[in-house]
C-alpha cells in the first residue's frame, strides 16, 4: 500500500470508529475541530521545517507528490505532503477518542504518585474506616 493509500484508511477508520464504535462523535463537535485547528496549525510548522529542509523525505512513487519539497502546490501545503495532514488527524482523532472511552470507563483515575490525589484517598480511607466503626453516623454523613 502506497502512504496515500494508508493515509486515507486512517483517516476512515478512525471516522467509524469515533461515530459507530466508539461513538464519542468528537467529529460533531465544535470543541473538537477548535482544537484540531491548534492542533493542525502547530503539525504544519513542524512537519514543513522538517520536510522543507529535507531532514525527512518522501518517496515520490508513494505520495501524490513527485519529491520536490515545494512551499504550497504539488500536493504539499507548507512543505508537507497532504499526506501528513490525513495521518496526523487520523491520528489525533484516534487518540482523543481513546481517553474519552477510558476516562468514561474510569481507566487511569487512581494516582500512581503522590499529589493532591492523595489527600483525597486519604480522606476516603478515614471515611471508609469511620463506617467500619459506626455504620449508622457514616451513611448519614454520605450524600
């Protein structure tokens, strides 16, 4: 498969998974495509001063490009190939699909060092322990 080829399956696979799978339906939402424009803006810079002074190159026989680093035009947009544009908003779309699923199903919510997390637990643990003792106090005082 050509990277265009991949670039386009990426971006389709992700879209199905966001609104059938997943269905978060970040595509739907305007908070998305605000922070995907953050995102896009700062994916140009890079990818055209890294593809613009030929630190990374592309194979012309698997991009719409023919291997002329151009600033705009012959399917490039400051530099990249539009290529890069596909993967990376495949990619992010994917990746805030996957924390939205996890955060839903609590994944990742129990600190693994010390912070103000711990005050919380702490708290909890002496709650738990108060209801141990007095059962009747302890499930007045829970909302």
């Amino acid at each position: 498969m050509t990277y265009t080829q991949l670039a386009v399956l990426g971006v389709v696979v992700a879209a199905v998974l966001d609104l059938a799978v997943f269905r978060t339906r970040l595509l739907r939402r305007r908070a998305f495509w605000t922070a995907y424009a953050i995102v896009v803006f700062f994916q140009l810079l890079t990818n055209g001063w890294l593809t613009g002074r030929h630190i990374v190159t592309y194979n012309p026989d698997t991009t719409l490009t023919d291997g002329d680093a151009v600033l705009l035009g012959d399917w490039r947009i400051l530099y990249a190939p539009v290529e890069d544009l596909l993967f990376g908003f495949a990619m992010v779309l994917l990746s805030l699909d996957l924390w939205v699923v996890w955060g839903r199903r609590g994944v990742g919510r129990e600190p693994s060092a010390d912070g103000p997390w711990v005050r919380r637990r702490d708290a909890q643990q002496a709650a738990d322990a108060a209801s141990a003792q007095n059962p009747r106090r302890a499930r007045n005082a829970r909302p």
